[in-house]
C-alpha cells in the first residue's frame, strides 16, 4: 500500500513508465508488454546509476571545495 505522501510519486512515475513504454513500442518495435517493461526497467537502472556516479562525483568536488575553503579561512585567521 502506497501511502499519502508517496502517492504523487507514484503517479508521477507511473506515467513516465508509460511514457517510455509508448516511446520503446514506437521507435525500437517492442510491443510484448514484458518486454517493454523489462526494457524500460533496465533503461531507469541505467539511468539511475548514471546519477548516482555524477552525485557522488559532485559530492567529492564540494568536500574538496570545503576543505580548501577551510584551509583557506585557517590561514587568514592565524
């Protein structure tokens, strides 16, 4: 059961499934629904990933930048 505060969630990624669901049948000729589902799965997790990989890239650019900040704020304030 999906609860109150995720629910708009829900919809919203229940039509971007769709969505793409519509897209692969059209443009690559799926047109099983388990194949279309499976493929837009796998096309979510890719993506997933993908921002996974560049958050935590700009996760370790802004602990640098902090860090150098921090060094920087020490060296004046000595």
């Amino acid at each position: 059961m999906v609860g109150r505060e995720e629910e708009e969630y829900v919809r919203k990624a229940a039509k971007l499934i769709n969505e793409r669901m519509d897209f692969v049948r059209e443009k690559v000729g799926l047109s099983e629904s388990y194949e279309l589902l499976a493929f837009v799965a796998l096309d979510y997790a890719i993506d997933n990933l993908k921002f996974d990989n560049k958050h935590s890239d700009l996760q370790k650019t802004v602990m640098t930048k902090i860090s150098e900040m921090d060094i920087l704020v020490d060296s004046i304030l000595k």
